[in-house]
C-alpha cells in the first residue's frame, strides 16, 4: 500500500492521465526525473499548426485550497522545482498542473451506474513570465499563484498543446 504522500501524487498524475486519454491525447514519463517533469502530453500525428505537437508539465497536489481573488496561492513548490518551470529558456513549453484532491483517498474517484467520478478539480499555470531563480535551494518554497479560470479539462488539455505547436524557439 502507498504511503498518503505518494498516493496523493500518484492520484494527481492519474488525473491528468485521464484527461489526456479523454482528450485524445497521448501521454509518456521519462524512466528518471531529471528536468521536473512528470509527463509529456502530445497530439500524435500531423496538425494544422505543426506535427505531434507537445507540453511537459509538472503535476502537484493540494489537499486543501484557501482561494483568493480568483487565485490559489500554491506554496507546494520548492525554489529547484520552481526553476525547472520558470522562464522561456525550453523548447518544449513546461506547465506547472495543480490538482485538487480529497483529504482522503477513500474520496478520490466514486463509481455509479451513471460513470466513474473522480476527484476534485485541476489547474494550469504557465511559469514562462517568471524568472528562475539564480541560486536555487531545495528548502525554501515559492509562491506560485494559479489562476482558478485554468480549470484543466479535456478541451484546455488539448488547446495548451495544439496552441503550442510553434511556440517560439528560445534564442
């Protein structure tokens, strides 16, 4: 059996898995978390805008939420995670994907004769507006606000990667 910090995270990523899978999308992982991405989601195939088009995101979880105007301050990363996301300096766009989870894992997913529920809800926030951070530390955390109008769905899941195409090349 997990422990409740690793089913938490694990729940999270199975989220946002799904809604790949609902969108059409498809999903891999690196075998080693070198560069603080989770997952790379990608439209297979040729598209309007370019061919098998692609995000790397990071997936965080949060048990309980404090909103505030319109934001959910996220304290859940650290200054070295936090810099892995900031700035425009990759090719892939990176995303940081917060997901809303039940304070126990009982409540993660509910099944009835109309579906398979699960929940709560995920967010998304780019970080390339953000400068990293010159000398990261692994024990000071960074505030991270997330806009509570990036809900993440099936249909914002696919639009982050189509709009991302031909995102520009760092120079």
């Amino acid at each position: 059996m997990l422990d409740a910090r690793n089913h938490q995270g694990k729940f999270g990523a199975d989220y946002v898995r799904v809604l790949a899978s609902s969108a059409g999308l498809v999903w891999s992982e690196d075998d080693v978390d070198l560069d603080g991405v989770d997952l790379c989601i990608k439209m297979p195939g040729r598209t309007p805008r370019g061919f098998s088009p692609r995000i790397d995101v990071q997936v965080k979880t949060v048990s309980k939420v404090a909103p505030r105007s319109g934001v959910l301050d996220f304290r859940g990363l650290d200054e070295r995670q936090f810099t892995k996301l900031a700035g425009d300096g990759f090719l892939v766009p990176r995303y940081l994907f917060v997901v809303h989870v039940p304070p126990r894992p009982d409540l993660y997913a509910d099944l009835s004769t109309s579906g398979l529920l699960l929940r709560h809800i995920g967010y998304y926030v780019s970080l390339r507006d953000r400068d990293p951070i010159d000398a990261p530390d692994s024990k000071r955390r960074t505030k991270v606000e997330v806009p509570l109008s990036n809900v993440l769905t099936a249909a914002s899941l696919r639009d982050l990667v189509a709009d991302n195409a031909f995102a520009p090349v760092p120079t």
